[in-house]
C-alpha cells in the first residue's frame, strides 16, 4: 500500500482514542433483555455470539423496528455510555499524535456511540477540535460492523476515494466496517486472531499510537 496517498484517517474512539470504561457487557445484556421480554428478540437467540450493534441490526431488519423501539434502546445505552465515559481517560500519546496529524489529514471519528456523547467526552478531554468529522450512531443506518458510517464519511468528503482513508481501531467490528467499505485498517492492540475468525485482515497492527506516524 502507498501510504503516500493518504488524505484521511478514521478513528474509532472507546479504547482507541479515549481509554473507555464502558461496561459493553452489560449494556448488551440490558439491550437483549428488554428485546427478549418485549418479544422483538426470541429467547433462544445467541446474544453471545453478538454485540450489542449487530444485536441491533438484527432487529432493525424485521417489522419490530420503529422510532419508539430505536428512542428505547439508544435511551439504554446512552446510559451505559455516559457512565463510562465519566472519568476516563486519554489513550497513551493520544493528543500528541493527534498535534501531529492534525492540518494534515482529515481527522475523523467513527463510533457507535451517540453523536452526543463522543462530543461529551471527547470536549471534556479537549481534544474534539482535532477532529474535522465525528460520527455518530446517529449518523448511520446501521452501526458497525455494517459500512454505513464508513459510507457516510465518503459523501462527507466525495472529492477523496476509498484508497484516500485509512481506519484504526481495536476491535473487529471496526475493521469489518473499513473493510466493507474498502478502506485499509489497522489494529490498535487489538486481538489479531479474533479479527481474522471474523473475516477481518488488518493491513497493519499497532501497540502504540505514535507508530502511525511511521505508517502515513
């Protein structure tokens, strides 16, 4: 890969840019549950075979899915997402790569969260006017794994191809979205044979922050 072309980097942002303490487990537990009780979700269905977004997807694409339904479960993990991010910190080197990188590259944020709570977190850090974009679940049809983020950067920025972007993150569904969508990834300390049982592979793998300046 000619990293010479790079225009763009997408970030993840729980456990890459900010050092998350969000209880993912249980967020995913409550989410199941009120689905199962509620009868959106059967009780046989394999929640640990899932995360929480493709726990979601599942129901978006059924009949079930509405505006209530989509109020009720965002309202779940907003919570969830608040609580964790109350207190946590910045990844290690996370805001001196970020003077490095920023003016020239478009910086941008991808997650799961609420558009609101990566705002949230990332002005309490002073960090958020590193970032050209921030995407939010809210931003998205569906969230990652699915591409949908990723493609709603492209039309954020048509004059950049997908050979322009490259993504990081430290879980799998970040690399599935990127790949997707036919953007290069790397692994930020992320579990390399998990990625690949998931049909994830990363073009590179990185245990510092400060090693994409090396990259790009």
């Amino acid at each position: 890969m000619n990293t010479s072309k790079i225009k763009g980097i997408i970030f993840d942002m729980d456990n890459t840019i900010l050092r998350s303490k969000i209880n993912f487990i249980a967020m995913k537990d409550e989410i199941a549950q009120y689905l199962i009780a509620n009868k959106f979700l059967d009780e046989y269905f394999p929640v640990n075979d899932h995360t929480t977004s493709t726990i979601i997807e599942h129901v978006q694409r059924t009949d079930h899915w509405d505006n209530r339904l989509q109020n009720m479960l965002w309202d779940i993990a907003k919570k969830h997402e608040l609580m964790g991010m109350s207190g946590a910190g910045l990844e290690p080197g996370v805001r001196e790569v970020l003077l490095g990188l920023h003016g020239k590259f478009k910086l941008v944020i991808l997650t799961n969260n609420s558009y609101a709570a990566a705002m949230t977190a990332l002005s309490n850090h002073r960090i958020s006017h590193f970032f050209d974009a921030i995407i939010g679940r809210e931003q998205m049809k569906f969230m990652k794994p699915a591409p949908d983020g990723v493609y709603a950067i492209f039309e954020k920025y048509p004059e950049y191809s997908p050979n322009d972007w490259i993504s990081v993150g430290d879980a799998w569904i970040d690399g599935k979205a990127a790949q997707d969508a036919g953007v290069k990834f790397i692994s930020y300390q992320g579990d390399i044979d998990k990625m690949k049982s998931k049909g994830v592979f990363p073009f590179a793998s990185i245990y510092d922050l400060a090693q994409l300046e090396q990259i790009v």
